[in-house]
C-alpha cells in the first residue's frame, strides 16, 4: 500500500500547480433525496491496483444499491496528493468521494506545503479493508525469529539491509522504526514498487524487508515471516506473532483503505453514505473478494475509522521526524 509515495517534494508541488482543480456546483438537498445524481469516486493513483479494484467495487454495490450511476475516476499524480487535494477542493455535496490509503496521513509530514490538510479539509466515513505488514527474510536465510535476526544483524553493522517499496512508504517508516527500536543498523533500500523488491528477496539478494500482506500472500512459500504489524496477529499467518507481543511499540497501525468526502457536507448526507458503504462491506460476497485480495474486510463504525486516522497521522508523524525520514 504505502508504495505509491516515493516521489520529490519538488514534483508534487509542481504536479498539483499544473492540475486544473475544478469544482462541482453544490446542490441544496436533504439526505431523503440524496443520490440524485452521478456520484464520482476519486482515486488518486493509477487503474489496475488494490485501491482501484475496490473502489470499483464499491462503486458498483452502491450503483446497485441506490440507483444512481457510480463512476470511477483515477487521479494519479504527487503520491496521491493530487487526487486527494481535487476531492478536499469539491464541493461539499456528497457527490465526490476519496478512496484513500494509509498514504494519505503519511505525506503531510515528508510534504509540509500540501494545499489541503487531511483532518480539516476531508471527513472519514468507512474503512473499506486493511492488512498487516509482514517482516520477512528468504526461505534459505539462517534467521529463526526476531530475536535471531536482531542478534545477528547488531553483530555484523551495516552488512544486511531491508528493502522497501519507496522512500517514504509504510515499509520504509517500520524498516526505520525497527532500526531505532532495536538499536539496528540495517541499510534500507528503497525499491519502485512491489515487483523489483519481491524478485530480490525470492532471490536471497535482500537479507529482509518489510511487505503488506496482500502483496506478500501468493510469495509465502518463497520466503520467512518474522514478525507482522498490528494488534493481532493474521489470520494466514497464525503462529507468527505481533511486533507488540515482541515487545516493540508504534507498529500497531495496519495499512488500509478508505473512503473520504470534504469536511464541510452535511453530517446527515455523510451518514447516509457511511452506512451504505459498511452494509455493503458486510455482504459475504464482498467479504469474500476483500479476502482473496489477502486483505481484512473493514466495516468499521465511522467514529472508529476516524479514530484509526487520527491515532495513525499521530504515530507516522512521530517515527518520521524522530526517525528523520526525507523525500529528496
């Protein structure tokens, strides 16, 4: 998930000054008659990945649900930031809705410029699914559990690595967390995207790396899980404890996906949809696509969900500046 955000400070700041934010016009309507027209699901990083394939879903349900056509657009650009800024600029109606990802209270402390900020300018209204992330090694590395590795890699400074999926991204903040919390030295090595860094670690190339288990789960056999994020451990992966349990702090947030509207629609319309969407969520047929995703479905109350951003914004900002992590 948090792969989508290596990218410069420069060119996101650039990207958003060259994308003409439009607006939609409002329109004065109570929640008996909304939807009345088209609803539009933005999703700020290209087609084809996880936080398209469910935003479509999502938009397809509710089309069924309700009626009314539910369109999905991608607006990739400045590690989400471009979507995410045309949604908080639209206006309040409830007709523009984010499908964001853990990313989106990652940035705003590598990017302090942004147009737009997260906790005032969008609301959180259902958490469409999460996954853990997994620390993981080579099947053919000589590292039992955690403690195994931490000993190994103190003894030896600066002779193994983790590789992430970007600077910047969830893998890259937990590699750093690790390094300060166990007085490690492990040499990072970011990666452009998922594929480049699996390929190494299957390879025995990386010594470990830090990978959301939806990406992880179809490579299991051809690698070590060492320890997972969160507050329990995963379901797949049931004898494989939590960093928690291990004794380690701050890697309790699991990546996620949400859905986001601006800050300013009306609570009865935002409620409206809120609910919908965790209906939808409980539905077994969805419950079963999330799930072949490698993912947890959400479903979440709304109170719960915006909890787990501000819990989540509080914690990144913390390892990232004490961890003095950087967009060059």
């Amino acid at each position: 998930m948090g792969r989508h955000l290596s990218i410069s400070r420069r060119q996101a700041i650039g990207g958003l000054a060259a994308f003409g934010l439009g607006t939609l016009p409002a329109f004065a309507q109570g929640p008996g008659s909304y939807p009345n027209q088209i609803i539009r699901i933005v999703v700020p990083y290209p087609a084809g990945g996880a936080t398209d394939t469910l935003a479509r879903m999502m938009a397809s349900h509710l089309q069924t649900a309700w009626g009314q056509t539910v369109i999905v657009e991608n607006k990739p650009g400045a590690s989400g930031a471009i979507g995410n800024d045309m949604v908080a600029k639209a206006a309040p109606d409830g007709y523009t809705v984010l499908m964001a990802i853990t990313a989106i209270v990652q940035i705003p402390p590598l990017m302090p410029n942004l147009p737009y900020d997260v906790m005032r300018d969008l609301q959180p209204l259902a958490q469409v699914a999460n996954t853990n992330s997994l620390l993981a090694v080579p099947k053919a590395a000589p590292f039992k559990d955690v403690q195994d590795f931490v000993a190994q890699v103190k003894a030896n400074p600066r002779k193994y690595n983790y590789g992430s999926y970007g600077v910047g991204t969830s893998s890259h903040i937990q590699g750093s967390l690790l390094n300060m919390q166990a007085g490690l030295d492990l040499v990072h090595v970011p990666y452009k995207g998922a594929a480049p860094l699996l390929q190494d670690l299957r390879g025995n190339q990386l010594t470990a790396a830090f990978i959301d288990m939806a990406t992880a789960r179809p490579h299991l056999d051809a690698m070590r899980v060492l320890a997972v994020t969160g507050s329990k451990r995963n379901p797949t992966l049931p004898d494989v404890p939590t960093f928690a349990e291990l004794g380690y702090h701050s890697f309790e947030p699991v990546g996620w996906f949400g859905l986001f509207m601006p800050a300013k629609v009306p609570a009865a319309i935002a409620t409206k949809f809120a609910e919908e969407s965790n209906r939808i969520l409980r539905l077994p047929d969805v419950v079963q696509r999330i799930e072949a995703l490698g993912m947890t479905p959400g479903g979440m109350p709304t109170a719960d969900f915006a909890k787990v951003v501000r819990d989540d914004a509080a914690i990144y900002a913390r390892i990232i500046k004490d961890a003095n992590i950087r967009l060059e």
